[in-house]
C-alpha cells in the first residue's frame, strides 16, 4: 500500500509539499517529523491505473 504524505506549515496548517511513499518508509518518515516538530497529514494514495 502507498501512502501520500504532505508537509504541513506551521502557522496555518497548508500543504506545503507532498510525497508518496510506500508503507515501509511511512514510520521512518513520521519518526523524523516528529523529531523535528514538523506536521504532516498521511492518507493513502490514490491507487487508480493510468
């Protein structure tokens, strides 16, 4: 499964950038963030075929 994970701003709460990841990388991902302080909003990806 992937997962889309977008970096939110820190005053208002907008995306401000976006990734898709595959649910491995999710955990290290959050775990980073949260370190850090930054906010992040996950969902899963859209897994529609082109």
């Amino acid at each position: 499964m992937r997962f889309e994970i977008m970096r939110l701003d820190e005053l208002d709460g907008t995306p401000v950038d976006s990734t898709v990841v595959d649910a491995a990388s999710v955990n290290r991902i959050v775990q980073q963030a949260a370190a850090t302080g930054q906010r992040l909003w996950i969902r899963p990806a859209d897994t529609t075929a082109s």
